[in-house]
C-alpha cells in the first residue's frame, strides 16, 4: 500500500471522527435547547413506580388539553389517546410550522377544513376539534390507542403514534385526578413580577368552560364575576387578588370524576401552570405545593390554613 493511499484514509478516517464529535456536539445543543439545560425547570409525573418528565411548556400544553376533554365530560381514555396524538405530532410544542400547512399540537391543516391558522394555534380549540373528531369514531376507547388517533389523524406513519401510549397513560392518570398528588413541577426564582388571581380565574375558565367556578354576586368587588377569592383578603384585603379558591365539584357528565380526583385535577393544573402564571402556592386538603419549595413536591401542609380542606382547591400568586 502506498503512503499516499495511508495519508487520504488517515484523512478520511479523521474527517468522519470530525463530523461524528460534529453531530453529538449538535446533538446535545438540541437537547439543551429543548430541555432548557441542567437544572432548568421541568415537571415531572410519578407513578406506580413509573416517570415521565416534560418542560414547563409542555405541561402546559397537556394540562390544557386534558381539561378541555374534562370539559367536555370525557374518559380518562379520551385524554390519553389526545396526549399521545400531540407527542407525535408536536412533541407537545404549540409550533407554527410542519408538513406542508400543518400547525399546532396535533398539526391540524387550514387546507382541511380544521379552521384558520389562528384558531388552530390555540391549544383549547385544537384540542377541542380534536376531541370533535375522536368522539365520531365508534368505539373509539375500546381501539387500540394507534387505531383510534389515526381514524382522526389520517397520518402517514399510524403506527408511530403507539409508541407514546406509556407515557401518555402516565400523563393523563396524573392531569385528570386518578394518580393523586403524582404531578409536580420545580421552579425558578421569579422575576419579582407579581401574580394575579383574575388572570388565573381567566385561564382556568377558558380551558375548564365556565362551569368549573360558580358565580359569586355581592362579592366584595359586587360585579358579580365567577370565581371566589379566598385567603386573609376574602374580604377586600392584601390577599384578595392574590388568592382563588376553587370549589371541588365533578365535572358535568363525568360520573368517574369524585370530589377527591376533580380537585387533584384542578391542582396539578394550577401546578402546571404556574411559572406561566406566578403560582406560588396550590393547596388541596392537607397537601401544599410551594414555589420557594418546588423540588419537594407535593408535601403534608401541616399549617392547618383555612380552605385547605377537601372542598376547595385553593391557588395563590406571587406577591
């Protein structure tokens, strides 16, 4: 062999070395990028000695769409076969691009007939046309979770969505009250902003339907406006913007949603939701989970508060 054909295999065994350290070095950028790094916020659902751990974006994307099927009076099987559709399709990412005019979680298309760019985009109505659609296939929770979400879907590659039914069944165990007290999310220190309850009333109202917090008339504001505010100032005081409670009641024609697994509900919810919203606390009988304490979880509140009790599910904001 002669010493230039050593030298061009010593180059090209060095240059695909190159591109290989290239490629992991791209790799790992993506996944930082994705995961937001070592240490970054993230949510986690423990269960049954399972885990499955997901970015603060994410769960909010999932807690959305899993109250949407609650909304909607739907099985725990509904949200599962929804979560697993929008891992597929979007990583559970609200994105603006994809194949061809594909958008959103679940990559609805304006060309068929899923509605415009901007309703699409919005996670309470995709998810809400997506549950349209699934609910029109006969049997659709006694199928095969890659059979019922390909009926909706009409995908190019059915079987890929049979991969994520692990962790979407975890997932939506969690979200919709079954495993209690198994979702959490960790939290980095606040921007100093303060929180608002209206705007946790707004939200939980827009992804819940208005029936999830009853009308309150000669309130202390007298407006009249849904949702109750609780804490120190129920009557007009510091604590009165800061603070919703959130009556524990079954979601309408949902008979599998006792008291116990509809507060659970709302409280891995608000949880989800609280670097979004500058939640600080969310508490459900005797259990209490703290921003200042988030990578503890969910912990025995020991504090005896009032409202901490099995009727209300109560969340405050950043001061």
């Amino acid at each position: 062999m002669s010493r230039i054909t050593v030298t061009r295999r010593g180059r090209l065994l060095r240059t695909v070395a190159a591109c290989a350290v290239l490629l992991a070095l791209i790799g790992y950028g993506i996944a930082q990028l994705v995961t937001g790094g070592p240490g970054a916020p993230r949510c986690t659902v423990r269960a049954n000695g399972q885990s499955y751990s997901l970015s603060p974006e994410q769960a909010v994307n999932a807690a959305t769409i899993s109250a949407v099927g609650s909304a909607r009076g739907l099985p725990e099987r509904a949200v599962t076969i929804a979560l697993a559709t929008a891992m597929q399709e979007s990583g559970l990412r609200n994105i603006h691009h994809g194949d061809r005019d594909s958008l959103g979680l679940f990559q609805q298309r304006p060309t068929q007939g899923w509605g415009t760019a901007g309703q699409i985009t919005d996670p309470v109505y995709a998810a809400g046309k997506f549950y349209d659609h699934l609910v029109q296939v006969p049997g659709y929770s006694r199928l095969p979770l890659t059979v019922a979400a390909q009926k909706v879907q009409r995908s190019g590659f059915p079987q890929a969505y049979a991969k994520h039914e692990p962790d979407a069944s975890l997932l939506s165990s969690a979200l919709t009250g079954r495993a209690e007290g198994a979702f959490s999310c960790t939290r980095s220190p606040g921007d100093g902003k303060p929180g608002d309850a209206s705007a946790v009333r707004a939200r939980l109202t827009r992804d819940f339907g208005p029936g999830v917090l009853p009308v309150v008339t000669g309130g202390p504001a007298g407006d009249g406006r849904t949702g109750g505010s609780g804490g120190s100032g129920a009557s007009g005081g510091p604590g009165a913007s800061r603070t919703l409670t959130v009556p524990v009641q079954p979601a309408a024609a949902s008979a599998q949603d006792m008291p116990g697994r509809r507060g659970w509900e709302l409280a891995s919810w608000a949880v989800a939701h609280a670097a979004e919203l500058r939640v600080e606390r969310v508490s459900f009988g005797d259990r209490v989970w703290t921003a200042e304490n988030s990578a503890d979880g969910w912990r025995k509140s020991g504090s005896g508060a009032a409202g901490d009790s099995p009727a209300a599910v109560r969340i405050t904001t950043a001061q």
